[in-house]
C-alpha cells in the first residue's frame, strides 16, 4: 500500500476481488483521520499567536504520524487475515478428519481476523484522543479539519466494528464470543464520545 497511488487503491477496493474490503477502508479511515491532525499540527506550530501550544503540538504531530503509518500497515494486515479466512474455507471436507481440521482453521482464522479491526478501532480511538488534544490550541482557520479528523476516526471505528461483528458471527467459541461481545460494546461507547466531540465542534 505505502507504494500504490491513491487511484491505483481504489481501482483495487472497486474491483471484483474480495480485497482489499471494508476492513481496509475502516483503516484508511484512520489513517486519514491521523494525516488532517497532522495537517493542523503543521499550521499551529511556529506561530507566535499559538506558541504556549507549540510543545503539545509538536509532540501531538510525532504521534499522529506513528499513528497514520499503523493505520496503513493495519489496511494492508486486514487483507492478509481476510485471506486466511477465505483459504481456511478451502481446505477439503472429503472425511470427518478433513471436515475437523477444516473447522478448526476456519475458527482460527476468524478470531484472527476479528482482532485486526479490534486494533483498528482502539487505533482511530487513540487518533481521536489526539483531536482532542490539539483542540485548545488549534490555529482557528483549520479548526474544521479537526473536526473532519473526528469524523473519519468515528468512520473507522463504526466500520471497524461492523467487520468484528461479522466475524464474531461466525465464531464457534462461546468465550471468544463474549470477548468480542463486550470489545462491540466498548466500541459503541467510543463511537458516542467522538460524536458528543464532533457536536461541540459544529
């Protein structure tokens, strides 16, 4: 991903393969949302009006590029494990043993699977926290894109969890179910605090 064009991207997500899929596009929701606070670090920084925030922005800056370059690793990882999903489906069913190795792949190969859009909201969670932060201290001009960063990092964490509870789903194990369970709800918590954030940036 960190060599195609945006074009290129998104000639591939509009094609008839399966990936890259909505798990890859919770994560590029991410990383876009980590790019704009970024870009408002980069306006606030060196500017006298706004130097007693020039410390938390520049440290706010370091991190949200870290963040941006997990995201796309985490974009890339999602096509990874959707695809051992997919192969774990392949494997023969001729005999009973065929039949249990096959489960038990497919089992494993789901709660894999789960746990990369898990990584994925806890990721937009952490760049959200990162909005806040700059917030106070955010050049004035450039506030909207603060509030656009809030916007994608809720995106990816809506889309996020849309992809665990698909996997969940179809997962066997009653304490995996759970985990995932009570992880969706924790989610929908942090999807309520980005939109009561976005409301008072409206």
């Amino acid at each position: 991903m960190q060599e195609q064009t945006i074009g290129d991207w998104l000639g591939e997500l509009a094609s008839a393969e399966p990936a890259p899929g909505g798990g890859a596009v919770a994560a590029m929701h991410a990383a876009m949302a980590a790019g704009l606070v970024s870009m408002v670090c980069e306006l606030t920084v060196g500017r006298p009006k706004y130097a007693e925030h020039e410390q938390t922005m520049r440290a706010v800056l370091k991190e949200a590029g870290e963040r941006r370059q997990e995201a796309i690793e985490l974009a890339a990882a999602d096509a990874k494990a959707f695809k051992g999903v997919t192969d774990a489906y392949k494997l023969p069913k001729a005999s009973d043993e065929e039949k249990a190795r096959r489960s038990e792949a497919i089992q494993g190969a789901l709660a894999e699977a789960a746990e990369v859009p898990l990584r994925t909201a806890e990721l937009a969670r952490e760049i959200l926290g990162l909005a806040k932060r700059i917030r106070p201290g955010a050049n004035v001009n450039v506030l909207s894109d603060v509030a656009v960063a809030a916007v994608s990092a809720r995106a990816a964490m809506q889309a996020a969890a849309v992809n665990v509870a698909v996997n969940r789903a179809s997962m066997t194990d009653v304490v995996a179910r759970a985990r995932l369970e009570a992880e969706l709800a924790r989610i929908g918590d942090e999807v309520a605090a980005a939109e009561k954030f976005i409301e008072e940036l409206a």
